[in-house]
C-alpha cells in the first residue's frame, strides 16, 4: 500500500478552516489532484483514514518478495522458478505473478548454438537484407528449402518415466529392463526439403556416403530454389543435367548467412517434429500442407528480425 502523502494533515486542517481548494494549492504548493482527493476523502470519511479497499490485501507477491525475487535474479540469472517459489514458500503462480507481471521478465530456455562475432554479424545482417529484397516478388514461395539431421536411432527411455512391472528382477531384464549402451550411439543422416506447398521425400543417408544425389526424387513443380552445396555429385552427365534443369534457380553458398539455423525453415520449425526415427516417416507425411505456407510466410520477418537486430540472435518467430 502506498504511504499517505505527508501533507495530508495540513490539507485536512485547511479544508476544516473553510479554505477552497484553489487556496489550498496556493498556501501549500502542491498538486491540485492531491488536494482534491485528500479533501474528498475527508468529506466522505469525516477522518483522515484510507478508504477501505476492495478484495484481500497482498500477502505473497509483496514490494519486499518482489524486491528480493530481483535481487536473487540480478545475480544468478539462471534460475528455476520452481525452485524458487518452494525457498519463498509460495505456489509457482505467485512466483510467475512476481516474475512476469511485477518484474516484467520472461524465462527462455537455454539454445545452443554458434557463437558470433562482430565480422559474423556483419555479414549476417548484409546477407539477410540481399535475401529479404528478393522476397519482395515473392520468390521465396518457390525456394525449396533443405537441410540435413543426424538422428539417434537408439532407443531413448527415461528409467523412471518407463518402469518396467514384473514379479522379480530375472523377468524384469527378459522384459527389456537393461538397454544396450554404446559409446557411439547408432545414427542415420536424413535429408529434406520444403517449399510453400510442397515437400521432398525423406532420404535416409548411409553411413559415409558424403554427396546427396538429388535425382532420387522430385517434385510437382518443374522449377525450385536449391542451395548450391545441394547439387548432385553424380559421376553420371544426364542426372546432373535434369537436377540442373528442374533446379534452375538456387540460393547461392556465397548468399547464405552463416551460423544461421534461424534462417532456415527446416531448423526453426520442421525438425523439431522429426525427433525419432520410429516415427519419423509417419510424421512426416502426417504435416499439414498448410504448416509448410505457414513456415514460409515467417521467413521474410526473420530476415527482417536480423536486420533489426543488427545481425545478433533474436526472439523466435512463428
């Protein structure tokens, strides 16, 4: 609660005297809204108290938790708020209360990524302004997006979360208790690609093959966008020319901003769906053809945040 203004006293004194208002302001020097309100309150309570407020007075998400809550923050930014409210001993939506709507802060989860130095940035922000005027005539609607992924094709179980019941520890292993632990975890390379209304089969890469022949598959759209690193390395002359003619148009390696999966719809939105393998292909066919246009159309505002940012990381952008 806020404390009385310390004038309150000499303005109910003058208002008893008989003084206006403007009087008032003029004697003492203060603000109009305070002795009119001050004066109200008077004539309404007949005391100098406080008007009985509304609702329950705060008790958790008090100026002092508030207080700490920022200090604790201020020198430890990595923190979990659950965490936190069990040491203030309050629920966690007191906690989110304090944080976001007192604090004004928001937690983001912790990213890895490529670090960035200034001459990274640099280049970034002058990529992306080339990359944004050519969406101008639409182009990017018709860029086929690709990208490749190294996926864990183990099977990853949380022993707590996946119990296994049985009536001793003999049957529970013949159920599957024990995994097989490798040092190196068996993984498969897929590659994909995306435009506004279309999408590439997946192709499983094996194991050190180092090129992707893109005329394994194809598209309804006789033209698309490729990255120039994507083009087949097929010894054979006849597949490359008809790759050549089907992706005549291409983002060149040289206009591709480096260090920047933020960029590439296949990073931002689409692997984060595909995680395992088991399910994989399903997921796959299971996108919407509405998702892809969706994922599309946010391109140019990131390219846009980039700029903005002046080549730094930025918020996410759906």
């Amino acid at each position: 609660m806020v404390a009385p203004s310390p004038y309150r006293t000499a303005i109910i004194d003058c208002v008893k005297s008989g003084m206006t208002n403007s009087e008032i302001v003029k004697k003492l020097k203060v603000s109009r809204v305070l002795v009119f309100r001050t004066a109200q309150r008077y004539r309404h309570l007949g005391t100098s108290d406080d008007i009985k407020r509304r609702g329950f007075p705060v008790t958790v998400t008090t100026p002092e938790a508030v207080k700490a809550v920022r200090e604790k923050i201020r020198r430890t930014p990595e923190r979990s708020m659950r965490n936190m409210s069990k040491e203030y001993e309050m629920s966690r939506e007191s906690m989110r209360t304090i944080v976001k709507d007192k604090l004004k802060m928001i937690p983001y989860r912790m990213q890895k990524g490529a670090f960035l130095s200034q001459k990274n940035k640099t280049f970034r922000m002058k990529k992306a302004r080339k990359l944004l005027a050519g969406t101008k005539d639409g182009s990017h609607l018709t860029t086929l997006f690709t990208d490749e992924k190294i996926l864990t094709v183990e099977t990853n179980k949380n022993g707590q979360n996946h119990p296994i019941i049985a009536t001793d520890y003999q049957s529970a292993c013949e159920k599957e208790k024990i995994l097989n632990k490798t040092s190196y975890p068996a993984s498969v390379m897929v590659f994909a690609g995306i435009t506004a209304d279309d999408k590439t089969p997946l192709i499983f890469v094996d194991s050190g093959v180092k090129g992707v022949a893109l005329s394994q598959f194809s598209l309804r759209k006789p033209t698309m966008d490729i990255p120039t690193r994507r083009r087949p390395r097929s010894s054979c002359q006849r597949d490359s020319r008809v790759v050549s003619r089907q992706f005549s148009k291409f983002i060149s390696a040289a206009d591709r901003p480096a260090s920047s999966p933020d960029l590439n719809p296949m990073d931002y939105a689409v692997w984060i769906y595909l995680t395992e393998k088991t399910a994989l292909i399903k997921k796959w066919d299971e996108i919407d053809d509405d998702y892809p246009r969706a994922v599309i159309d946010a391109y140019p505002k990131r390219l846009k945040a980039v700029i903005k940012a002046k080549g730094e990381r930025f918020e996410n952008y759906s």
